[in-house]
C-alpha cells in the first residue's frame, strides 16, 4: 500500500500533511525497505537475462 501511495507525492498536496506523514513512516518501515530492495533486484536480475 506505501508504494501506491506513493504515487501521490508526485503532486503537491500542501492540504494533506498527515498523509505525507503517513507515507514517510511507511516507507521508513525496515521491512518495506527490504521489499522494496528485493523487488528493484528482481527486476535488476530479469534485465541482465534478457537485454535489449
């Protein structure tokens, strides 16, 4: 959910702190680092097997 969120941060929400709040604990969150860290790696491992 963090990172769909996220999504919203491409927008300037000056009316919405607590959801910026929101977000940035999320995404402070260990175990949302560690998947986001294994699915930028995935996506890293399917690149080098099938290049362009």
């Amino acid at each position: 959910m963090a990172d769909v969120l996220r999504l919203t941060l491409r927008v300037d929400m000056p009316g919405y702190p607590n959801l910026r709040a929101c977000i940035d604990r999320a995404c402070a969150r260990p175990a949302f680092k560690k998947v986001y860290a294994d699915q930028l790696a995935h996506f890293a491992a399917g690149d080098q097997t099938h290049p362009n």
